[in-house]
C-alpha cells in the first residue's frame, strides 16, 4: 500500500490513475458492436452460434432456456444450510426494499384542475447474472428482489450456460427470489443484445441491470436508448475513515476483505489523522493478505491501488473520502454517526460493529452500488430503477383560463405561435 498524504502531488497522481466510471476500450467496443449486430439481425442462430464460440457449449434453441423444473433440480443439489441462509438474506432484503414502494402524489388545484405523478412498474426487466468466478447467488437475491416487488410483470434472467451447473446456489437463488420463469443460457455481450432486442427465443425487455465484465458493460452502453440500463459495474472500492480509537484488526481484515474480490483493480484505502494507526493497519494487511481469497490479485490490487492517506484531522479526512467518492465507506471514528452524515458513498457503514461484509450479504440495503467515483451522481439498486413516472394533468376550462394568457407570452417569446394557437383556440367565439 502507499503512504500518501492528502492534497500532495502524490495524492493527485495515486488519484487520476485509479478505476474511474469510463468508455470500455476501443477494441472492446469494436468486438461488442459485431456481437450485437449479429443478434439484432440473426437472433437465435447466432446466439447459439456465440454460445459455441464463447463458452464451448453447443446448445439448440430450444436448450437456451432453462425450464423451471430443471432449475428446481439444479437447486435441489445446493448445499441446504447455504440455501437456508440465503431464503434469511431473501427476507432482510426484501423487508428493506418494500418500504421503497412509492404511490406518486395526486394535487387537485381550487378551480377543479388535477395534477398527478403516477409511478408504474416497466414492464419487463432483465436480469445479468455473472458465471464463472463471479457466480453470486447473493447478487441473484440484489438484483431480482427489488424487480419483484415494483411489481415488474416479466423477469427475464440471463447466465452463462455452465453457471447453475457449476454453482447450484445461483439456482437456488433464482427459486427463492421467484424468478424462474425465463431463466436463459446466455452470457457475454449477446445476452445483452438477446434482452435488449428480444430473439424468437428471447423475449425483449425495457430495462436491463446486472454486472458483467468489460463487454457486458460495452453492449449495455450500445444498447441504451433501445432499453434502460443501470450503472456501470466496475471493481470493488473501500475506503475506511479512523482515528487513533479504531481498531488496527478491524480496519485491515475490512481492507482485505475488499482486496480480495478477485480482478486486482480493486482500490482499497484507509484515510486517518493517525500516523500509528495506519502503520499498524498496514502491517496486518500485510501480514493477512496470504489468507484471502484471489492471493495474487489481492496483492495486485494492494500494491496498484491501495493506499494510507493521512490528514491533518476528521474533517479533511471527509474532504478525502468525499474526492474518492468510492462504493464503500466506513467510519470508525469518534462522532462517527455525525461523520457518516457528510459522507459521499455508495453505502456507508458506521462504527465498529458495520463492516462491508454485512452489507454484501444481505443486511437488508442493497450491494449493487455505484462504483468509479460515480457515487457523487449515482444511488444504489432500488425499487425504484424498476419504476417509472409519468405526468398528468387534467385541467378545467377555468384552470386553462387562470394560466393561459402566460403560456400563451412564453410560447410566443420561444417563436412557437402554434403552441399559443393551440391555447388560444379554446376561448375563440366567447
């Protein structure tokens, strides 16, 4: 990890060179928009045809889809006490995401006039799941969960055609969450092209959400416009904020626990006023990183992007978190509650008893967050990605007369005399 300190030119440089929100390279984007072409004009053949190519697996049209008795067999092979545990995850998220539910608001003015927001669910969504070391059945639960209870009427799930095989959890997720109903065999830049422009096989959907990897991420830029998508997924981000009170343990497993997801463009910083806190934390993470999962790219990511950035005290420290605006923060820290306040994160986890861990696995708040800095514009996965809002208005002939002498002096000023007319003309002949 470097020894930074906040503000310097070493701190701006460390800066400019972590993961921010970007384009997917060139050669990236140039092989997705074939990869999309082709499905948009091919549809099921070449979804079989890319299957083949990209995963090895030769499969019909008919075996893109996973019929829910299969699932329900795959599930059956997850291991029980996993499976437990995920069915209490399903409850906590499920608990937390219903009081997201929003009704709209109805405004009826004094001349009889109505103004309404009316919130709808889209009609259908789609559903990334990653397979191979990304296999999350966690996500699974993030993703379909809030889908669900907006009340979307068609979940359609895509997943590399080995995952529910290699990672029955996933299908066992899958069945908790109660989305087995359109589960496909399909991964890559194709599932992405098959949601958003729909195949025999495949049905198309108005928004599409899930992590995915570089060329997930560039079909999804292609194809906005055509449907909705959520934010960019890119690596997993922590920054801690403590001072000489926190726990050095604590700070580093939290630290490792975020190295450890796998791709070592993982950032993962402490901020603190406390020059003895942060030798200690680093010498535990050195000494801890050979326990983790992913060693070689832990280590990776440690060397790359993790860093101890001292400040002069708390207050430049949230100056600090803030600049980074990263997915994750905690705040170990005396007043950490009124700290937490100011913060700018994705989630943000307070004292010593909310390490990230619990906010991964299902504490009720969702863990698809904005990462790449763009915490300072983005919000978490909610109910409310699956819910659209629409205006009406109803006005009476009295509330048109209260306002139209002004609409009809804007409209004019904007050069728009069919807009005036279109006013003007209701009160012709009175």
């Amino acid at each position: 990890m470097k020894r930074l300190v906040y503000g310097g030119r070493d701190w701006r440089a460390w800066l400019s060179r972590l993961p921010r929100a970007s384009a997917p390279r060139p050669a990236v984007v140039r092989a997705t928009e074939r990869i999309v072409r082709a499905v948009r004009t091919e549809g099921d053949r070449a979804l079989v045809r890319l299957v083949a190519r990209f995963d090895g697996v030769r499969l019909t049209p008919s075996r893109l889809r996973v019929r829910p008795r299969e699932l329900r067999a795959l599930a059956a092979r997850a291991d029980r006490e996993v499976v437990a545990s995920l069915r209490e995850m399903a409850r906590r998220i499920e608990d937390y995401h219903r009081r997201q539910l929003e009704t709209g608001f109805r405004v009826e003015l004094a001349d009889g006039s109505v103004l309404e927001e009316v919130v709808r669910p889209v009609a259908s969504a789609g559903l990334y799941v990653p397979g191979g070391s990304g296999a999350y059945p966690s996500s699974v639960l993030m993703n379909a969960i809030p889908a669900r209870l907006a009340g979307v009427e068609r979940l359609v799930l895509v997943t590399p055609p080995r995952t529910l095989e290699a990672s029955p959890a996933v299908a066992a997720a899958i069945e908790i969450a109660g989305v087995e109903e359109h589960v496909f065999r399909i991964g890559g830049a194709q599932a992405v092209a098959a949601l958003a422009y729909g195949t025999k096989t495949v049905p198309a959907v108005d928004r599409i959400v899930g992590p995915g990897n570089e060329y997930v991420t560039a079909a999804k830029r292609l194809v906005r416009g055509q449907v909705e998508i959520d934010s960019d997924a890119g690596p997993s981000e922590v920054v801690v904020l403590a001072d000489e009170t926190a726990d050095p343990g604590f700070v580093a497993a939290d630290l490792l626990a975020q190295a450890e997801h796998g791709s070592g463009e993982e950032t993962v910083v402490l901020v603190t006023p406390s020059r003895e806190l942060g030798d200690e934390a680093e010498r535990l993470v050195a000494l801890g990183v050979s326990s983790v999962a992913n060693v070689a790219s832990a280590q990776r990511a440690l060397r790359r992007h993790g860093a101890v950035v001292l400040v002069r005290d708390l207050a430049e420290g949230v100056v600090a978190v803030n600049a980074l605006a990263l997915e994750h923060v905690e705040v170990l820290a005396r007043g950490a509650a009124s700290l937490a306040r100011r913060i700018v994160g994705g989630a943000v986890f307070v004292g010593p008893f909310s390490p990230v861990a619990v906010g991964d696995y299902g504490i009720g708040p969702n863990h698809v967050l904005p990462t790449g800095g763009a915490a300072r514009f983005s919000s978490p996965l909610s109910v409310r990605d699956f819910q659209r809002r629409q205006s009406v208005v109803r006005m009476t002939e009295a509330g048109l007369a209260r306002v139209a002498f002004g609409v009809v002096r804007v409209a004019l000023a904007e050069g728009f005399r069919g807009h005036a007319q279109s006013v003007l003309t209701r009160f012709e002949g009175e």
